[in-house]
C-alpha cells in the first residue's frame, strides 16, 4: 500500500503543485485586500445595495463581508468548491480507470500487489496531494494574516480548510465510485463535476427560494459545507458526516474493484439497449 | 504429479458480455518446459494468459499456476511470476530506471540490480531515457527486463519479440534459453514460426477459444504450409515437382517460372529441383497464424 501510495503522490506532484501555487497565490491577494475593506465599508455597501436582491441573496449575507469569517467566505470559501472541485474529481476519476484506459493497470496487478493495497493506497495518495493543496493555500492566509489585521488566528484559520477538505473528500469518493460504474473515467469526473456544480447552484438558489428549494438541499452535500463561516465554529459534527459519507462511498467503490475484470486498455463502450437498436436498424 | 506442473487449466471457459472467449481450454505445461502458445489474433491466447494472473475471472473451468489458485492465492502466484503483456503501456513521464524501480517496489525491493543493468546492456537499453522518448522495440525491451530482472519461477511472455529486430530477437532467444537453462518455466505466445521452431519445447495452437492442436514444434513445422516462387533458366516439365506429396502448383508461366504450394517439410522438393535448371527460388515466409488458417480452411 505505501508504495501506491508514494507513486500516486509521485504522480499528482505536478498537478497539486500547480493548484496549490496558484490558489497560494490568489489567496495572498485576497489577504492583502482585507485591510482596504474595512475603511471601504460605506461605498461598498452603496454599490451592493445597487445590486439585484436575488443577486445579493445568491451570494449569502453581504454584511458579513465585514467580519473576517464573512469576508473567507465570500471571497474566497462560498465559491472555491466548484473551482477546486475540478482538481478533486479529475485526479479521482483516473486513480484506477485512467491507468486501466491506458492500459498501465494490467501490468501493475500482475506484480505482487493486492487490489485493496492498490485501491487505498492510491486514494490515500490523493488524499495526501489533496491535504497539500490546501495547506499551500492554508499558509497563504496564515503567514500575512496579522500584518493585514485580518483577526483569526491560525488554528481558527485551519477550521474553514478542514471543512473544504471534507466536501472535496466525499465529491473525489464519488468520482471513484463512479469511475468503477460507468464505462470511462472521463464519463465518471463530468458526471461528478456536474453533480458539484448543480449542488453548488441549488445551495444558492435555496437562498432566493429557502422555501421551495431549502427541505432538498438538507440532503445534499454542500449544505453540511460551512466555508468560510466555520472560522467562528466547525460543525465537527457536519464534518465527521462528510468523511463518513466519502467512506461509505468508497466501501462499494472497493468492492467493485476488487471484482473487476481489468481491462488491456481503452474506455468500455456504454451498451445501451436503445443505440443497438438503432444501429441493427 | 502437481509439483511437475507449472501450469493446469481445465474446461476454461471465459464470457465478454455475449462474447464467448474461451470455450473450454485443456493445457498443462510442465516445470522447466519452454512452451509456445500460438494461435490468430483474438484465438484467445491473451485471455488464457489473463486469467493466470488474476486479471480477469472466468467464468468456468480450473486453474493451477504453480500448484496455486489465482483466484485464491494471486499475490504468492504474482510474487513468482514475470509477465510480459501482448500490449505493453508504461508511464510515458517516468524513466526507464524510475519505472523498474516502481516495479522492483511493488515485488518487495529483491531485484539484484546488477543483473538488470545486465540484461539492459544485452538489450542495448539505456536505463536513463524517458519512457516517452522510447520507441516500440524499446519499450518492449523495458517490458522484458521487467518481467525477467527477478528471476521468476514462471514467464509468462506474450509476443515476447513484437516490435524487435532480428538481432535483437536472437539475443532475446539467448536470454530465454539462458532463464530456462536456470529453472524458469516460459510460457510465451507468438505469431513467428521461426521463432516457435527456435524456442519451443511444445506447442498448443489455440483457435476460437478452444486449444485444436497441442504438438512439438517439428511436427507443426510439417503441418504448415509455405509458398515456393522457383525460376529457371529454361523452360523445364514441372510434373516431377507436382507429383511429391505435399507439393501442388499454384501458379506457372511456360515452364520457365512456378509458385508451388508446399505442405510439410522441404527437403524432397529441395532434393528435386536439384535436377532442374533453377535460377532463383523464393520461399514465403507465412506467419504461423496464415499457414494454420489455411490448415484449418481445408478442413483437416
């Protein structure tokens, strides 16, 4: 399993390297803003106030934009899911099926490694380039936060990444789980990435419709997310709940794999009872 | 009995969705045997050799690889395995090193190094160049360090030579004679018929799925069948040549040029035509693949 897991962090080096820099790098500037926004408040809440009420109403509470739990959250945690969601659900997808459609897998399972060794070692490897990510972007708010009077300290800081971190969790378990269910790893990371941003947009739209939309978006992921707000209290709860429901995903995931016939190469076509019709037509 | 068998398969039987791959395949290869799996493409033989290792699961039939049960002992099978896929895709950013190194790990780090920078200096591989920049030949010696460089019990080889030159497929036919000569069992699958008379203790030829013939090399060396393009320098009779057993005429042009079908082994016709004015004489190299489709055409 350590092996695994060294050669998937070996593997998505370049890609958390690449995500974690440029959302350090983005982050910094948010940061740096911070200390201009307080002495801004007026004209910023003029110009707000000229904005559509359901505009506004999408993006949450805009007077929190003053506290620096608000000001995480709408610059920076309300709409960074979809965004590094992609990171999330492309690496998970190709964990297994990619090196299958490539035709690398085949090989790999001829050597003396067990298809669970290879199935948890290879996630907890994205686990790990996940974690790196955020911590590179962790450190960005965290180092200059103070000069810029931004006041939470560091481990309240942490708490808003941990949250993240538990959503991005559960989405890359579904993209493996449906990596393994439908006929190709790109399939599997479009649904997944389809399924975070339509969640993404039912969590703001439950905003505009709380009543119609809000009894629905309880079951759905991105409602236990708390952003930026976790700052001033994680829902550990919430928290457990997102990892738990990751696992629970990963627990057919595992099985399915384990049952697989791996395939030399190449995606699995989709065998849909309506398109044999037509082409025996 | 079982301590002599390297590998058991009986009734195998393999299904792809409404395809049937496999229906019903016998074979045994014994310990220390160099045995040859022939057969066209899409016969089977990379499902037969797929379901050895546990790769994918059949739906029928037993296994016994080593005197054990892929399905319940896959990693003691693997960890005395070497394989070499009919399909070789390696990780195209890795190193030749980095990618035998990743495989070294994954078998418990027990490669004797040297004996890889060996068998690389036989290939003529440098173990520095990016997988990306290699060419097929190359990646398939890569494919074949790997599956030799631990010394395994048992090879299981498919096309070992694809994509290689004639010297190189040579030194490759050294290096298997040498690893049999050590104990290792080869079980490799091939189109060549030079390279099965080169190689092979015994044969299987598989077709549809099931094994149709399982035979020393010789006598499928007398099986084929082979093409003959003969020229001479005068117009000659060719009733004497048609009139040996095994050999008819496909084509003649006023006696002074034939194209014979030749069934079986040369030597009468060689022994013939050494009578006649010949001035050129071409042999078609069939693969192994063409001249048993045309066995099995004639419904023998």
């Amino acid at each position: 399993m350590l092996t695994e897991f060294k050669h998937t962090l070996r593997r998505l080096r370049g890609s958390a390297l690449g995500w974690g820099i440029g959302l350090a790098l983005y982050s910094l500037m948010i940061v740096s803003f911070y200390g201009s926004i307080g002495t801004m408040k007026l004209q910023i809440l003029e110009l707000v106030s000229g904005y559509p009420k359901t505009f506004i109403a999408f993006f949450g509470d805009l007077n929190a934009l003053f506290t620096p739990g608000g000001y995480l959250d709408i610059y920076y945690f309300g709409y960074l899911t979809p965004i590094i969601g992609i990171f999330a659900v492309s690496a998970c997808a190709g964990l297994l099926v990619g090196d299958e459609e490539r035709g690398i897998l085949d090989l790999v399972l001829a050597h003396p490694v067990s298809r669970t060794a290879l199935f948890w070692g290879r996630f907890l490897g994205f686990t790990a380039a996940l974690a790196g990510v955020l911590f590179l972007s962790y450190l960005a708010w965290a180092i200059p936060s103070q000069s810029v009077g931004f006041e939470l300290s560091w481990g309240e800081l942490l708490l808003p990444f941990l949250s993240l971190f538990a959503v991005l969790f559960l989405f890359g378990a579904l993209a493996l789980l449906l990596s393994l269910l439908l006929p190709s790893g790109r399939a599997a990371g479009m649904l997944a990435a389809g399924l975070l941003v339509a969640n993404f947009l039912l969590i703001g739209l439950s905003r505009l419709y709380s009543e119609e939309i809000g009894p629905i978006v309880r079951f759905t992921p991105l409602y236990y997310y708390q952003g930026g707000q976790a700052a001033q209290g994680l829902n550990w709860g919430w928290l457990g709940g997102l990892i738990a429901s990751g696992l629970i995903l990963l627990l057919p995931a595992w099985r399915l794999f384990l049952h697989r016939d791996i395939r030399v190469g190449g995606e699995h076509g989709w065998h849909l009872p309506a398109l044999r019709f037509l082409r025996r037509g | 009995m079982e301590q002599e068998t390297a590998i058991l398969i009986r009734g195998l039987v393999k299904w792809y969705g409404r395809i049937q791959a496999l229906r019903g395949v016998n074979l045994e290869v014994r310990r220390g045997e160099l045995f040859g799996f022939l057969g066209p493409n899409g016969a089977g033989k990379t499902t037969t050799i797929r379901c050895l290792l546990d790769l994918i699961r059949p739906q029928a039939g037993e296994v016994r690889v080593l005197g054990l049960n892929p399905q319940a002992n896959p990693l003691a099978i693997r960890a005395r395995v070497g394989y070499l896929p009919g399909e070789l895709n390696l990780e195209a950013n890795l190193r030749v090193e980095q990618a035998l190194r990743y495989f070294d790990e994954l078998r418990g780090r027990r490669t004797d190094w040297s004996f890889v920078r060996e068998l690389a200096g036989r290939l003529e591989l440098d173990l520095q160049m990016p997988i990306r920049n290699l060419s097929k030949g190359n990646k398939q010696k890569v494919g074949l360090v790997q599956a030799l460089m631990a010394r395994p019990e048992l090879l299981l080889l498919d096309e070992p030579t694809a994509g290689l030159d004639p010297l190189m497929q040579q030194e490759v036919y050294r290096l298997l004679r040498q690893a049999r000569a050590d104990g290792t069992t080869i079980f490799f699958s091939s189109h060549i018929l030079s390279e099965v008379e080169a190689l092979a203790d015994r044969v299987a030829i598989i077709r549809d799925g099931i094994i149709v013939e399982e035979a020393e090399p010789g006598r499928l060396v007398h099986m084929a069948v082979r093409r003959v393009r003969v020229r001479f320098k005068k117009p000659v009779d060719l009733a004497p040549l048609i009139r040996l057993d095994g050999v008819s005429l496909l084509y003649q042009n006023n006696g002074i040029e034939a194209t014979l079908q030749v069934e079986g082994d040369m030597e009468a016709l060689v022994k013939t035509l050494a009578a006649f004015p010949v001035s050129d004489i071409e042999t078609e190299h069939r693969s192994l693949e063409e001249a048993f489709l045309a066995y099995y055409k004639e419904g023998r």
